[in-house]
C-alpha cells in the first residue's frame, strides 16, 4: 500500500540545468600536405605537440618531422634531404563549457559492430557539430561525446578498447550544423569528455547522497512513512537533481530515485535502510541515460544536508 502526503499541495518541477556556455578548444596537429605530398601518419602529444608527422605521395618522396608544443619543427627531426620551415597545423572546434579533447589523437576509428564508446548511444540531433554534441552528450547525463559521418552524434561513459587512431586529415566530413568544422568521416570519429561526475548528476545546493546506503533495498512499502510519489510528473525526465528539485518544492528533505523513472520523496525513513551491491542500482534515468536512477525495488537515496 502506497502511502501518500495529503496536507501538502503538490507543487509540479521539472528540474532543468542551465545550457552551459561554449569555448573553442584548439591543438597543433600535423600539417595536412609537405611539399605537396599527403600526411600518412600523425601521432600527437599531450603537451600539445605533433610528436611524429609523415608524408607520402604524389611522386614526392618521404617526408617525416615532429613539432614542439608550440608549433615550431623540432631541429633535426626531419628526414635529410627534405629540410622545411613549415609549422604545425592547427584544429579547432567549439565544445560545451568543461568538455576537451578526450585524447590526443584527434580522429579514432570507430566500427558499428564494435563501438569505441562504452554504453554508445546516439544523440538526435537535426544539426550535428562539436559543440551540439557536447551540449547534448551533456543534457543526457554523458561524459563523452563523439562526432561521426557527418551528421552522427555518439555519446558514452569512455572507451571500450585502446584506441586505433588515424591522421586528423581523414576525419574529414564537414558537420551538418557547422560547415567550417569536421565531424569525423566512415567509421572514424572526433572524441571529447565532459565533466566527471556529470553535470546532470550534480544535486541542489544542500542536498547529498545518503552515505550510509547510496542504494538500498526499498519494498512495496515504501521507503518513506511519508511517502510522496512524483509519479507521471516526472517519468519522462527524472534525474537525481529533478527529483530531489521536486522533493524540495514540496517541503520535504529526503528523496530518492528507482526503476529509471520513479522518484519518492519523505521526511522519515521507515526503517533504517538496508545497503544494497551498488550495481543493483543500474537503471538509466529517463532525463539523462548517461547516470543511473536506481533498479528494481533498488532505491538511491538523498538527503539534505
């Protein structure tokens, strides 16, 4: 028996973050042509340099040189014979505020049979660019995000796999939203990472997990003596940070979130909660598949400070 307050009036909140801002990210890259001969292969740095370039084609010849952090080539890396004064390259894009490059190679492979991405799913977008993406990635609770063919947006928790990258030149496919940017090309994409934990899991001011059971076991009970069901109110959008929004509005100080669109909220915990394997609260939240929102009679739990 589900037990309900009848003395507060409801008040109806769906918890919405503030679009973040954007900021342009850039790195040195490896020129895309030498002479007029294509770049073959690229490895980039952390520090920001293009640490191995190499060129081929055209009749031309092979080329190779690296790249300080700032742009300049290194003395003595380039191959005799083909000594040249040409600086790195440079990629930019423009990302959501708080998302970077997640590797240093700018364009990875990428396979529809094997994602690069952990947990991989697609963003609909009608315009697709670096900073749509990110933005979207985001709002879904994602910490990485992924550009790909053009007009595909990818989002996931990390990389599947080590990754096998490729020259930045043949992720080449201008984006839908942005013609003056590349959105990776056939099987090869462009990676970025947003902020750990994300923004969508990011409580209200005051509010925290329930340290001493984060999931616990709930029951046709109810958590709460109190209990007050958000139910259809927030199904469709229910986060951690919506729900506690919508506890909150109604004047109570415990919340909690299960079956991926379930949110409760209470005064007084019926018993003291049993924690429970913390993987038995798996289920992705409607408002944001990136974070869980609980599991099966498996309860996150908030409380305010």
């Amino acid at each position: 028996m589900l037990l309900s307050l009848v003395s507060i009036t409801i008040v109806v909140v769906v918890a919405k973050a503030a679009t973040p801002s954007q900021h342009q990210i850039c790195r040195f890259v490896c020129p895309d042509t030498v002479g007029g001969s294509p770049l073959i292969n690229e490895v980039l740095g952390t520090d920001g340099s293009a640490v191995a370039c190499e060129w081929f084609g055209n009749g031309l010849g092979f080329r190779a040189a690296s790249f300080d952090s700032n742009g300049d080539v290194i003395p003595g890396s380039q191959t005799s014979n083909n000594q040249f004064t040409t600086r790195a390259g440079q990629h930019c894009v423009e990302v959501t505020d708080g998302w970077t490059w997640a590797n240093t190679q700018v364009c990875i492979k990428d396979t529809v049979s094997a994602r690069i991405l952990q947990r991989d799913t697609i963003a609909p977008l009608d315009s697709n660019s670096p900073e749509a993406c990110t933005a979207a990635c985001d709002a879904l609770g994602f910490t990485f995000a992924g550009t790909e063919f053009g007009s595909e947006c990818h989002c996931g928790t990390g990389f599947t796999s080590t990754i096998t990258p490729v020259p930045h030149t043949q992720c080449n496919i201008r984006c839908t939203g942005n013609s003056s940017e590349t959105c990776g090309a056939g099987d090869l994409i462009e990676v970025f990472q947003g902020p750990n934990p994300p923004r969508a899991a990011q409580l209200p001011a005051g509010w925290s997990t329930f340290a001493d059971a984060p999931c616990a076991q709930d029951s046709a009970a109810r958590m709460f003596t109190d209990t007050l069901i958000a139910g259809p109110i927030l199904a469709a959008t229910d986060t951690p940070a919506a729900c506690v929004a919508f506890c909150i509005k109604n004047g109570l100080t415990k919340a909690g979130v299960e079956g991926g669109d379930e949110c409760y909220c209470g005064t007084e915990f019926r018993e003291v909660p049993e924690a429970i394997d913390p993987t038995l609260c798996n289920l992705p939240c409607q408002g944001a598949p990136g974070i869980s929102c609980g599991g099966n009679f498996a309860i996150q739990l908030y409380v305010e400070s």
